[in-house]
C-alpha cells in the first residue's frame, strides 16, 4: 500500500511555492493599460484627454511619498554609524564620485539624444500646454534666472517642515542629513530615535508598495492623454526615447562603469 505523507507535516522548506500568475505583476498589468489607454486615445481623443487626471493624480501620489522615503533612509543609514568620522569619509568621496560620474552620465545623455534626437517629432508649443503653460512658464524663468549662489542658498528649507511641503528634494535631503548627525551624537537617546524610525521607514516603504499597485491606472490615463491629444503618431516617438533611454543606460554601464569596475580588479565570469 502506498502512504502518502501528510501535507502538514512536511518540512515547509521542501514545499515547492506556488508561481504566482503572470496577470497578477505590475508589469503585465501597466503593459495592458497602456495599450488599452493608447486605443482609447487613438478612437476616442475626447476621452482620452477627460482621462489626465489619473495620470496626474499618480504622478503627485509619487511624489507625495519620495522626500519622506528619502528622509528615512538617509536619517537611519547616517545615525546607524556611529563612527561620524567614517561618514565624513564616505559622504566626501561620495560626494565626489557623484559629481564627476554624474557630469559623464550627463555627456553620455546629451551626445545620445542628440544623435538619436528622440523628441524630434513632437511639435507641442507651450502654449498649447494647457493649463501646464503657466507652469512651464515658471520653471523657464527660473532656470534662466537661477545661478550658483541661488541654488545653494535654496537647498535651506524656510522651516523644517517646510522641507517636506515645498518639492524641493534636495532640502529635505539636507535635513536628513542634520538630523542623522544629530542622531548619532546622541550616543543611547538617538539610538531609541533611530529604533523608531526604522519601523516608520518599514511603514514609508509598503506605503510604497501600495502606491505602485495605482501604476496600471496612471500609465492608463497617461497613455491615453497622449494619444487623445498628440495623435497615434506619437507613440513612435515615446517609443524612440525609451530606446534611447535604454540605449544611454546600457552604454554608461557597460563603457563607463565597466571600465572603474575593471580598474578596481572586477572580473567578468562566464
């Protein structure tokens, strides 16, 4: 007679998990609705146009949750080393190795897209932005009046708080540094603090979580803009930037990062 072992009392390390179906991951699902918001955009263009909101509601769910995210992490990676000497260093050459790679990745950028000349094909005119002309208006100005001292005078936040309500992540990320120092000169105190803020950060990353399961309807209503207002047409030209962006990702790692990666004795295996 054969027996067969009960389920229960298997090693639950030996049990084979159940794949989960390719219909339930994000990535299916924003695929899906961006063909289905391109349809809709192409018959319908009055309707894809009615859809922004839920592109633009996305968009600001995103950025809703970016400089707390950004707080957490830079706050509990500074506090957990307790040794600030050792972050002096790190931040330094850090801060370094930020600079010169990203003013390459930069040249990488803008000798590809000039090159390829991905947005060629769209003739949008601010003033047919809508009602995102004024705002385009605004950062135009801004970046034509801005210089160096006013752009290190704005990374100070008006007020703490003010750090996370203003858009600028670039000051909420130097209040997470202060608060990190902060933190870790506190000896015991800051280590109750940074206890806490590792379960907030916990609770900052599945609000993460739930904002992407939104992705599918924001690509939708996205897409279905688009489309609705610049025509079909213009699928090839967010499809040639994709290609590029992808084009100038794969070219900096393999070229440039490959090339600190072989001078730092990395190895490719097969």
């Amino acid at each position: 007679m054969k027996i067969v072992p009960d389920t229960d009392l298997v090693d639950p390390a030996h049990k084979t998990a159940r794949a989960t179906p390719f219909y339930y991951h994000t990535y299916f699902q924003v695929i899906l609705a961006i063909v289905a918001g391109s349809l809709i955009g192409h018959y319908a263009p009055h309707t894809g146009q009615a859809l922004q909101p839920f592109g633009d509601g996305f968009i600001r769910l995103v950025k809703m949750i970016i400089p707390p995210v950004i707080f957490l992490t830079i706050v509990t990676g500074i506090a957990g080393m307790r040794d600030l000497g050792a972050v002096a260093r790190v931040a330094g050459k850090t801060f370094c190795y930020f600079l010169f790679f990203s003013t390459l990745a930069l040249v990488v950028g803008l000798v590809t897209a000039n090159v390829i000349r991905p947005g060629s094909g769209i003739h949008a005119k601010i003033g047919e932005a809508g009602h995102h002309a004024e705002k385009l208006d605004k950062y135009i100005s801004k970046a034509h009046d801005s210089n160096v001292v006013d752009f290190v005078l704005n990374i100070i936040p008006d007020t703490f708080v003010s750090a996370f309500t203003s858009g600028n992540i670039l000051q909420a990320l130097f209040v997470a540094i202060l608060t990190g120092i902060g933190l870790a000169l506190m000896g015991e105190r800051g280590a109750r603090i940074y206890g806490v803020l590792e379960e907030v950060s916990a609770v900052a990353f599945r609000i993460v979580s739930i904002l992407m399961k939104a992705a599918p309807i924001g690509a939708f209503g996205a897409m279905a803009y688009t489309v609705g207002t610049y025509g079909a047409g213009s699928l090839a030209d967010l499809a040639t930037l994709i290609v590029t962006f992808y084009l100038t990702a794969i070219i900096f790692v393999v070229v440039v990062l490959g090339l600190v990666g072989r001078w730092q004795g990395f190895r490719y295996c097969a």
